[in-house]
C-alpha cells in the first residue's frame, strides 16, 4: 500500500525536507563558527594582555639593567680614578722609603730638628752638612734650654749630640750652639 499525499500549496509555499535540513545545518554551522571565533577571540585577548604585562615586566627589567650599567660605569670611573690615586701613593711611598733607606736625609732630619724644638727655643742658624745638623739659637731661660736639651737627650733618632756653648746676651736672652748627628730613620 503506498499512499501518496496531496499538496495543495503552492510550491514556494510548500514544506522542503532538504532544504529545511540544510538551512539548519548551515544554521548550527554558523553558529558553531561564530561561537569558535568568539573563543579565539577571547583566548587572543587574554593572551595579548599577559603577553602585555610580560612586556612591562621585561622594559622594568630593561631599566635596571641599564641603570646597573650606568652604575657599573659610575664605579668603573670611580676604579679608575682610585687606581691613579694608588699609582700615585706608590710612587710616593716608593719615594718616602728610598728616603727612609738613605743614611743622611738633609730634609727628614731638618723635619726631625724642627719636631725636637720647644717652646722658648728660636732657631737663628741651620747647617747641614753629611748628616750633622749644626744650629744656633736663642733660648728665653736658661730653663728653656736645658729643657730643650733634655728633649735631644731622650730623642732616639739623636744618634749624637755635642753642645758647644751657652751665653747669655746683654738683652737677658741665653745664646747657645748644638751639633747634633741623626740617626737614619731605619735605624
């Protein structure tokens, strides 16, 4: 038994199986596409935004770095200068103790006469000569330079001392006369 049906509508009226499964098909389709675009839309923005703050963190990075290289470029200027300094202060202390090692100084021991002198002691005449410092002076009391005297005696880097004479002056002053040897600052 086949029964066959009627349709009175018209054709464009009429109700199309294909056509109605194929609309829906397309139509479940497009939506399916719109919903996997929005999902890589939406995965698109989310990774753009953490690769953004990625980006902020790598330029903070950026930035400390290059403020530690002007800091390593302040200290190495500060290194260079600080070794001219050492180079320097070597050279002196080169200086200072091959004036040290010498025997006779004329000027460590004109500072070394200069140190032992106390108050009321005035220095008229300084003298060298291989290592003898010959002197003439004035001295307010003759407490002054005995005082004085005293001092040359106790002082280890005197290696000699030979007083020549104590006068006093019509002005109430004493005048006296030393020859004094030092001792080489080594010994």
């Amino acid at each position: 038994m086949n029964t066959k049906y009627l349709n009175l509508l018209p054709k464009n009226y009429r109700f199309e199986l294909k056509k109605y499964i194929f609309i829906k098909a397309m139509t479940i389709f497009f939506i399916l596409n719109m919903l996997v675009l929005i999902s890589f839309f939406v995965l698109d923005r989310i990774k753009i935004s953490k690769l953004n703050g990625q980006i902020v963190q790598e330029k903070e990075k950026i930035k400390k770095i290059s403020s530690l290289n002007s800091s390593f470029e302040t200290f190495k200027i500060e290194k260079t200068k600080l070794e001219n300094i050492v180079s320097s202060l070597n050279i002196s202390e080169k200086l200072y103790y091959d004036l040290k090692r010498s025997p006779n100084s004329a000027f460590l021991d004109m500072i070394k006469t200069f140190n032992v002198t106390s108050e009321g002691i005035f220095l008229k005449n300084i003298s060298y000569s291989d290592g003898v410092v010959n002197i003439s002076g004035v001295a307010k009391t003759a407490k002054d330079f005995y005082k004085y005297y005293k001092i040359l005696e106790e002082d280890p880097m005197i290696a000699d001392k030979l007083f020549s004479n104590l006068s006093k002056n019509e002005e109430g002053l004493y005048n006296f006369t030393l020859t004094l040897k030092f001792r080489g600052l080594d010994g």
